[in-house]
C-alpha cells in the first residue's frame, strides 16, 4: 500500500487533514521543545506537517504546529509542543516527543531508541513499535 493510498484510507473513515504547516511553523514547534528540554520533531514527521498540519479522525489524532478547532463542539487539535507541556506539566522531559493519540494511549517519537512508539495511556509502557511513520499509519489505519 502506497502513502497515498493509506491516507485516502483514513480520508474515507471521515478523517480530517489540514492546510500544510510552512517550514517556518515546523521549525518554530521544534524551536518550543528542545527549547524546554524535549526531543525535537522526527524529519518524516516534519514532513507529514509539510503536506497536512496535522489529521484528526474519530479514535486517532496526529497533533501539528498550529491549534485548530478540529469540529464544531468546539473541541481544538492540539499541537505538539502543546501536548508535551499538557502531558509532563514540570516532569523531566524525557526521550520522545508525542505527535498524536489513539484509544489506547500516544503516539511518539523515541530519539534514545531512533523509533516510532505507540505508548500506554497510564503506565506509558510501549504497547508497540516501528520503524516508519508510514508502519504507524498502517497499524492505526482501522482505528479511523
């Protein structure tokens, strides 16, 4: 299956991308996390915020640069950085950096490890892990 192939997939569950981050978004949410300790923004993840700054469906949430309502209840996506100061408040930062949520717990991006982590909501142990974002999409492709 193609990326596109795959993001048509979470189009047609009802998901929702946005307009394009610009590089100068990108660098500004990096410039926010290692700026207070966190790891930066993964390179093909960056590139994801590239083409859509963000995506939210029903069960998963990719956060980008930008806040945005994401429906009308008046619910907002998060961004990353947001969600790395919502998710720690004055905990040491540790080695990843959440980009996204799905039912179970978060999506991140582990910098010790150079992978990408699907994480327990409450004990953040690593429910899964893989070596793309492309394979993340693939395994939360039935979650939209």
């Amino acid at each position: 299956m193609t990326l596109n192939a795959l993001l048509s997939k979470f189009k047609e569950g009802g998901a929702k991308f946005y307009k394009p981050a610009s590089a100068s978004q990108i660098d500004f949410a990096g410039a926010l996390l290692t700026n207070n300790g966190f790891a930066k923004i993964p390179s093909e993840y960056a590139k994801f915020l590239g083409a859509s700054d963000g995506m939210s469906g029903s069960l998963v949430e990719f956060f980008g640069t930008v806040a945005k309502p994401r429906d009308d209840n008046h619910y907002s996506l998060s961004t990353v950085p947001a969600a790395m100061t919502d998710f720690l408040g004055t905990a040491k930062a540790p080695d990843f950096v959440i980009i996204g949520s799905f039912p179970l717990g978060y999506v991140a991006y582990s910098q010790k490890y150079g992978r990408y982590q699907l994480l327990d909501i409450t004990s953040l142990k690593e429910l899964a892990h893989f070596k793309s974002f492309f394979d993340v999409l693939f395994a939360l492709k039935d979650y939209v």
